[in-house]
C-alpha cells in the first residue's frame, strides 16, 4: 500500500465511521499521546526500565500505527501530500548529509 492510498483509507474511515476529523489542535494532542505511547513500550523493551503487569503484552506496532494514524490524519486536514512531502525530505537529506554520516567517526568506528 502507498502513502497516498493510506492517506485515501483513512480519509474513506473518517468519513464512514469517525462522523468527522477531530480538530487540528486534538489530533496533534492525540499524536502526542500517541508518541508518548510508544515511548512507554521502547523505554521498558529496550531500556532500563521494567514492564508493570498489565503493560506486558502492549503492541510496539499497534503504537507505531496508531502514530501514523493520527499523522495522516493531520496530512489530511493541511492538505500535505506525504508521499511527496517524503520523497522530497529524502531528497533534502541525502543532498545535506551524503557524506556527513559515512564521515562521523562516531558512527564508523564501532
């Protein structure tokens, strides 16, 4: 599936179940939770903290889902196109940081 036809599903979801977009505003507060979400997981996953009980079978996935979710959500009340929003920030990075990277000592000295 492209960025595009997601961006078209989720639009057809809103429109047949979510009544209507939650304003701009909410939907950043949203993504925010959402953002806070997936940290919580990465934190006890793959850091030093430990899973409370009822947190042990919590989906990393379904969190990174539920950020783009809500992400394209927001493309779509602006107007963004992400897909070509996204090639062109892949454009921006690799004309910014085509050597920068292969150069950092701290990345290829490991």
């Amino acid at each position: 599936m492209t960025i595009n036809e997601l961006q078209i599903q989720v639009d057809n979801w809103i429109k047949k179940y979510g009544v209507r977009y939650f304003s701009e505003l909410t939907n950043m507060a949203c993504l925010t939770e959402e953002v806070g979400e997936l940290a919580r997981i990465m934190a006890r996953k793959y850091g030093d903290q430990s899973f409370k009980e009822d947190e042990k079978n919590k989906d990393l996935g379904d969190e990174m889902a539920d950020i783009l979710w809500v992400l394209i959500c927001l493309a779509n009340q602006t107007g963004v196109d992400l897909e070509a929003a996204m090639q062109k920030n892949i454009e921006k990075k690799t004309t910014r940081d085509s050597s920068r990277h292969l150069n950092n000592k701290k990345l290829t000295s490991i």
